[in-house]
C-alpha cells in the first residue's frame, strides 16, 4: 500500500484549475518532488496535501485512509504531517528551544522526553529567531518540523531565501535528515539543482498537471515532452523529418536506428542536450555526425562555457556547453561533433 495517493486532485479559484486532475503516489520513505515554475500548482497541491485548503475535486489518501472529501476531512492537526516553510515561520517571541517545543506541548509529551528531543538545539536554546542566521533559523524549522516524529514532510520552497553556498549546504542537510529519520518527503521547489541532488523521483508540473514523474537521471535522459526537455537542464530542440530509414535533420541526417530510442519513433521533435555536444578547434575524423561553422556567442559561467554556434551549410544554430578549458572566440571557426544517441524524440506536448 503506498503511504500518499492524490487521486484526481483539483483545485479551482473563480473557475480556474490552479491544480487539474492530479495523480501522485508516494511509497513510504520515498523523496519526491514538485518541480516547476511560479503558478503551476505545486504549492496549492502542497496545501491540500496539508489539509490546509480544501480539493475541488479528487481525494488525498494517507495510509489507504481518505481524509479530504467533507465526510472524511481530517485537520492539518490530525493528518500526522508536519511543513517547512519558505519563510521559516518561527514564533519571534520564543526561544529556539520553545519554538522547537511547542509541538511537542500541544502533543502532551513528557517532559523528559521532550528535554531528549530539543537536545540536539542546546547551543541554540536560549537565542530567538532574529538572533539567528538564515542558515540556523532553517535548521530550527527543520528541527521543529521533525521534533514531532511525523510520518509525511512537506517542504515549502525551504531554501529560497538563502545564499547559493548556503542553499547547496542545506539540502545536503535535509538529504541526509530523509535518510536517517527515513520519512515520506514531498519537496516543493523551481530549483532543477535542488530537486535533481535531493530527490528519489521529481515530478515535473505545469499548468496544475505533472507533465513527467521520473528519477533524475531518467528525467535528465529521457525527457517525454518538449516541455520537459526545456525546463530540465538545457536542450537544443531539433525537429526530424522520416526519409525511409533515416531521420533528416536542419542540415544533416541520421540512420533512425542510431537515434536515442528503440522502437518506432512517432514523434518529429527530438532533443540534444547542450552539455553532450562536443566543439573542436579542427575537423575530428570519426562516424558521428560533424557540423561546421562558427561561434555567435560566448558567456562564461565558470564550471562551462556556453556556447552559441552557427552552422556554415543550414544556418542551424545550437547551444553548446564546454569546459572552461575549451575556450574559442567569438566568429571562430568550429566544428561540432554529435553521438547520435544522444537525439532523443520527444512527444508532442498536447498528446502527452
């Protein structure tokens, strides 16, 4: 039995389905999250998931239990869950070590066993939130959220108002808390890197549905929209035409077989990410396909170099990521060098 089924889950506001006909099921201790851009619905599925705003639509099971319809509703109190936050929501008038308690009050939890638990804050105990860096009052949410033993963490944006070298520090953090506490997590976040370092499967939402749920590496490699394919990483989305066995391309053309997929290709949409498409001062000699032409654009990014190349025959042009040692100038003449493999078709996104 999966410990979270949302089955056919929907929200309106005034006639509009901010989250349209969701479904998402989570196994206990699994690590997922809602990736995606402002306004697509990850956080009002959040919400309902917490019982804090009530389904159009659709039910929220926990356990096999349903707890969203009005016969069956049970309050965010009752649900065994506990969030985190974007903005911390610390009390500013406790202490560290009362804001971390308070659940545990509301709980009836005996006073030696609620000492044990905030222990682990002592240095922290007696400061109060605006005493506390961005990075501690993160840890005192957490701490807070997790103090309670719940069964479900839903995490709100978490990291957004912290530095990037905080924000790579803490979700570390929170992985490693996940494996040690060994709790159903449901991560909510725009940030591809976050998702892609902390979580089992992501969920990739748009317009209040999930367009692809995935590992990483599968949503990474194997994109099954164009939606996807743009949102995850970066892609060159090139469009095929079928020439018996073979797939033409702006400017080349590739045996069907040799394309990153097996079977029947039915779709003229393919994506190359930029990062596996190699740049070469001189013509490399070999059976992948060669593009000549010239660099248009060049940004450094520090761990790469992005790219913007012209082709001399199609005037096809690519994004290309290299590293920092692979420097060209500008109106350079270059060659690109693409595995095959590494094309891979993509559904329409209206029939996916």
């Amino acid at each position: 039995m999966d410990k979270l089924q949302l089955t056919g889950l929907t929200k309106k506001f005034g006639g509009l389905a901010v989250v349209d006909n969701l479904n998402l099921s989570l196994r206990s201790g699994e690590f997922v999250s809602l990736l995606g851009p402002s306004g697509c619905g990850k956080t009002t599925t959040l919400r309902m998931i917490a019982g804090f705003i009530a389904p159009t639509a659709g039910t929220v099971e926990m356990d096999g239990k349903e707890m969203s319809s009005a016969s069956a509703w049970l309050p965010p109190e009752r649900r065994r869950m506990s969030m985190i936050f974007q903005s911390y929501a610390l009390w500013p008038n406790m202490t560290v070590e009362q804001n971390v308690a308070f659940g545990l009050k509301m709980r009836k939890v005996a006073k030696d066993e609620l000492k044990r638990r905030v222990g682990q804050l002592r240095h922290l105990a007696a400061r109060y939130p605006n005493e506390l860096s961005g990075g501690q009052q993160q840890r005192v949410s957490l701490a807070r959220a997790l103090v309670v033993q719940p069964e479900i963490l839903l995490l709100d944006e978490p990291l957004s108002n912290l530095d990037a070298n905080l924000r790579e520090e803490m979700r570390g953090e929170i992985r490693r808390l996940h494996n040690e506490f060994g709790i159903t997590s449901i991560y909510v976040t725009h940030d591809q890197s976050e998702a892609m370092t902390t979580s089992d499967r992501i969920a990739v939402m748009n317009q209040g549905r999930i367009e692809q749920i995935d590992d990483p590496l599968t949503l990474y490699t194997r994109p099954k929209t164009r939606y996807v394919a743009e949102f995850i990483g970066r892609s060159n989305i090139l469009q095929g035409k079928p020439n018996g066995i073979r797939m033409t391309f702006d400017g080349f053309e590739v045996a069907s077989a040799r394309l990153g997929k097996r079977g029947p290709i039915r779709t003229r949409e393919f994506s190359l990410r930029s990062q596996n498409v190699a740049v070469h001062a001189k013509c490399p000699v070999g059976d992948r396909v060669i593009l000549p032409g010239s660099i248009i654009e060049r940004a450094f990014l520090g761990e790469t170099w992005d790219y913007a190349f012209q082709s001399d025959t199609s005037g096809l042009k690519l994004r290309v990521m290299a590293p920092p040692l692979s420097v060209f100038a500008v109106g350079q003449k270059v060659w690109l060098e693409i595995n095959p493999s590494h094309i891979i078709p993509i559904q329409d996104d209206q029939h996916a």
